[in-house]
C-alpha cells in the first residue's frame, strides 16, 4: 500500500496531502538512471583494469613475451652492427690500405636506406610496430652487407693481381749504380744549369758514360719514344698501370717503339747528352696518378737497406741538376 505524505499548510493552518509535481518525479528518475551509468562505467573499468579476463590476460602475455623477444632481437643486431662496423673500418684502414686502394664512404656502404631512429618507448608499440622496427634495421643491415661483399670481391681481385702490381710498379734504378755514386742531382728544388735559377727538379739525374744501357723499372707499354721538343732530348715515357708512368730523357739512342711492351731490367735505351742538358746522363721520374714522386722511395729490389739509407742522403743534397 502506497504510503501518503501530508505537510502542514501555514497558510491554511491545515494538514494537506503532498503531491509531487511530474517534472520532479521525471528530473529524479532521470539522476538515479544517469548516477547508476556512470558508477557502472567506473565499476567496469575498474574491473577491466584490476580484474582482466582470461583472454586479455592471455594477450597481456603475448604482448610481454613478444616484447622480450624484441629485446633479444634487438641485442643481436645491434652485436651484428657493431661487427660490421669493424669490417668496415679494417676494410678501409687496412685491406685496402695494402692494395693502395681508396677507402669506400659511408655513404656508399649504409646510406641506400635511411638510419633507423633508436626506439624510445617499446611498451607503446603493437605488434605490426615491432615487427616493422626490426624489418627496418634487418634490411639496413644486410644492405651493408651486401656492400661489404662486393668490396671483399674487389679486394679478392687485388690480391689475384698482387703480382701484377709488383711487376709494374717502378722497383730498380734506370742504371747499374752498385757503388752509388752516379746519382748527380735529386728531387725537388735545384739550381738550374742553364739558368741558374732556383727550379723544381722532377726527377734524379743519373750521370753516366754515353752509351751506358738504360733499362726499365717496370714492366708497361710505351708511350712516348723519341724528341718532342720538350727538354728531354729523346726520351722514353713507359705508361706501367696501377697509375705508375716513368720517364726517361736526354738518351743518346732509344731501342724501343710507342706501342711496345717492356718488362722491367729489360734495355730501353742509352744514355746520351740530347736536349737541355749540360753533360751525359739519364734524367729519370716517376709519376704516380699523373703527379711526380721522388724516384729514390721506388729502389728497394737491387739495393740493401744500408745502401738504400746511403742514397737517400746522397739524393737528398742541394746541388745544380744536369737539365
């Protein structure tokens, strides 16, 4: 039985029956159903964030199990990196350091393939990310990889012509000078004979009797045989590979023809007195990747260290050249 409120009327002095209007009745049914919603909300959330299913907590696992193996992961390729990272610097520093090989940029090695930023929060991640941040850095790395290879592959080559780079790289003197006393002028700033000027020499200056043999210093195929007109009387320019070039001027007759191939010890010419030259000698250079070398760092197969100690010194005098 529905219970009937009264309230006493002032202005009547009476008891009356209390009727509650519609809209109130409607305005508090509508709180009770809108305060219900909203401790049902915090209560499932609550519940989801404290009390999870067992399906979620099978996912909670997967997430933390794979997070692990992306930690794993991720300690093996970066080991991996710094592995590369080492072949790469004795790639430059020494393979091809003994090869006289110029070193490969890094650009050349990793940069096909931008740099993978270092992972910050890993926990914000879902599965697609991990897997997509590891595929990153696994194609980064066997990028470098495949650079690496290609390099070794080249490097492999160097060492097949090993040999052959020995053979062309300038290694005797242009004459027979056992006792080392034939080299007359050295490289670099002389005293011109003609002049009398202070010019840089690009060369030695090997005085010798006319007619003595002049022979080449490495194997190669001749350029230049005959007088130019450029100060060198006749003279004999041997391209030998590899970058090399030698010359040799002022010859009193010349035995070989532009287009031949000379192996090193073998007769190219004698020494004579042509061009701009004030005595007979054997002007002799060497070129490496088109620039003059001194020619005296380049005997070291006919020679003893003590003497090749001697010959620098004696190399290394200031003195009036013989062109």
């Amino acid at each position: 039985m529905k219970k009937i409120k009264y309230f006493y009327n002032t202005n009547t002095l009476r008891y009356e029956k209390l009727e509650t209007p519609l809209r109130v009745t409607l305005l508090r049914i509508l709180g009770f159903f809108s305060a219900s919603i909203v401790t049902a909300v915090i209560l499932v959330s609550l519940a989801y964030r404290y009390f999870p299913s067992a399906n979620e907590k099978r996912l909670m696992q997967k997430n933390e199990n794979l997070k692990d193996d992306y930690f794993v992961l991720n300690e093996k390729v970066r080991k991996l990196q710094d592995q590369m990272t080492e072949l790469e610097k004795r790639d430059n520093d020494v393979y091809r350091s003994i090869f006289e090989a110029n070193p490969i940029p890094d650009s050349a090695r990793a940069k096909a393939l931008a740099q993978q930023e270092e992972i910050k929060l890993v926990s914000s991640m879902d599965q697609d990310n991990l897997s997509s941040s590891i595929a990153t850095t696994l194609n980064n790395l066997n990028a470098r990889i495949n650079f690496q290879t290609k390099s070794y592959n080249e490097i492999n080559g160097f060492i097949k012509n090993k040999e052959i780079l020995l053979a062309c790289t300038p290694a005797i003197q242009p004459v027979s000078n056992k006792d080392l006393k034939r080299i007359a002028s050295g490289f670099g700033y002389r005293i011109d004979p003609v002049y009398k000027t202070t010019k840089f020499h690009a060369g030695l200056d090997f005085s010798a009797p006319q007619g003595t043999p002049i022979y080449a210093t490495a194997n190669g195929t001749v350029e230049t045989a005959g007088n130019t007109g450029n100060g060198y009387g006749n003279h004999v320019v041997i391209n030998n590979g590899y970058g090399y070039s030698t010359l040799f001027g002022h010859m009193f007759r010349i035995k070989v023809r532009p287009g031949q191939k000379v192996k090193r010890g073998e007769i190219i010419g004698w020494v004579g007195n042509t061009g701009k030259s004030t005595g007979p000698h054997c002007h002799y250079e060497v070129h490496r990747n088109g620039e003059p070398v001194d020619p005296v760092y380049y005997f070291y197969n006919d020679i003893t260290p003590e003497q090749y100690d001697r010959l620098l010194k004696l190399a290394s005098s200031s003195n009036q050249s013989f062109d």
